[in-house]
C-alpha cells in the first residue's frame, strides 16, 4: 500500500465533504488548534470505513496510520481514530508508542475519548501487560493521559472485569479538580451500571462523598431512584455512606 497515496485520497474525500460554516463551529466548539475541513463525523466515519476496509496487513496500517496523523487536521486525525477502532484487531502492545503519541498530541476529548475507549479498552481485554502502561498513564502528569487510563476500562468493566483495575485508577482522582478526570469516572461508572448496578452501587457507595457532582450526576443516571437519593446525599453532605 502506499500511505501517502491513500491519505491523500482520504483527505481529499474528507475535505469535499466539509462546509467551512461547520469548520468554524466544530473550531470553536472543540478548542482546537488543528485545522479543520468542517466535515461531520457520520461522513468521516463512512469514509475511513471505504478507506480501511482495503488494509489487512498490520505494517500497512502503521503506515497509513501515522500517515494520516503526520498533518494537523482533524478529520485526517479522526479518521485514524476511526481506524485504529476499525482495524483494532490487527494491533498488538508494540504499537502502543504510537497509540500513545496519538493521544499525548490530540488535546481534545474528540480524539482522546475515541482512542482511550474504543482501542485502548480492546488492547486491555486482549493483552494483560497492556496493564503496564496504563498504570504509568494513571499518575501522569498530562491529564488527557489519565483520562485515558481511566477510559481504557470502560469496555472491560461494561463486559464484566473486576473492578480493581479501574479503582486503582480513579480512587486517586476521585478528587481532581480537572473537570475531564472527574467526568471520565462517572462516565466509565454511568455506562458500567447499566449492566453492573449492585457492583457500582458497591463502588461508589463509600466514596460518594469525596467524589464530585460532576462525577455524582453521571453516577446516578441508571442506579434507581433510591440509590440515586442516598448518593446524592452522601455527596452534598460530605457524609459516607
């Protein structure tokens, strides 16, 4: 494959989708200092598919990978996040550099959530030294990093994992004042009890009060009216539950 030829075909597919109304809106609304083609993600999604239905080979990924992520723009980026969720299967723990370079370099949740939950979940069920180096992501010192750490076990939670992993995680940033680290946990908690309930409920029950209403207000959603209430209340009254 050439990754040069295919990026290019890709962005020029992506960039005659765009409006430069919707460019300016996702700029602002994101934050960002990438450049924009303001194409919206149903048809970023729909054109990394055709592009990366072609790519079966592992090094051949790579290339188109990095390729399209060499320039910033966000819908070359988020193409290769679209990617490394399409092909995950092909991935392996020596890419894990790379995938962490991705997410050191988006400095948006755009980006960052997609490669945390939907590669770095996969590569966690799949490869258990993976633990390794979400643990060091755990205690970094770039927020978005330990965001990822905390998101890499929304799958594995929502698909039954113990909950020692993530609590390892989030009991330490239960705390932060980073708005993106306190929503992180009561997102990976909100979807978790929609099939885990009691163990969520067992989770944040005696934590409840140290935690955040950011945090507390995703935790809530699924957990029943009761549960909702005493959290709540542990919550504003600083009591534990």
């Amino acid at each position: 494959m050439d990754a040069k030829k295919a990026a290019a075909a890709l962005e020029s597919e992506l960039r005659s989708k765009g409006t430069p109304e919707r460019a300016a809106g996702a700029k602002r609304y994101l934050k960002s200092d990438l450049e924009f083609f303001g194409t919206s993600l149903g048809e970023i999604r729909a054109t990394a598919k055709v592009a990366f239905a072609k790519v079966d080979d592992h090094d051949d990924l790579v290339a188109l990978l990095e390729e399209l992520w060499r320039l910033p723009i966000h819908e070359r980026r988020m193409a290769a996040a679209l990617g490394l969720e399409l092909k995950g299967k092909l991935l392996v723990p020596a890419d894990l550099p790379m995938i962490e370079r991705f997410l050191r370099e988006s400095k948006t949740w755009a980006l960052v959530d997609w490669i945390a939950v939907k590669t770095m979940g996969g590569l966690v069920e799949s490869y258990p030294e993976v633990i390794e180096t979400t643990d060091r992501w755990a205690t970094d010192d770039d927020f978005w990093i330990r965001r990822s750490a905390v998101l890499s076990q929304h799958d594995p939670l929502k698909n039954g994992a113990p909950f020692e992993v993530f609590s390892r995680y989030a009991d330490p940033m239960i705390t932060e004042t980073e708005f993106f680290i306190r929503k992180a946990i009561g997102w990976v908690l909100r979807d978790a009890s929609k099939r885990r309930p009691d163990d969520v409920w067992e989770w944040i029950a005696p934590r409840a009060h140290r935690a955040s209403g950011v945090t507390m207000r995703e935790v809530v959603k699924y957990l029943g009216a009761e549960r909702a209430d005493a959290l709540m209340r542990a919550y504003r009254t600083k009591t534990p539950i």
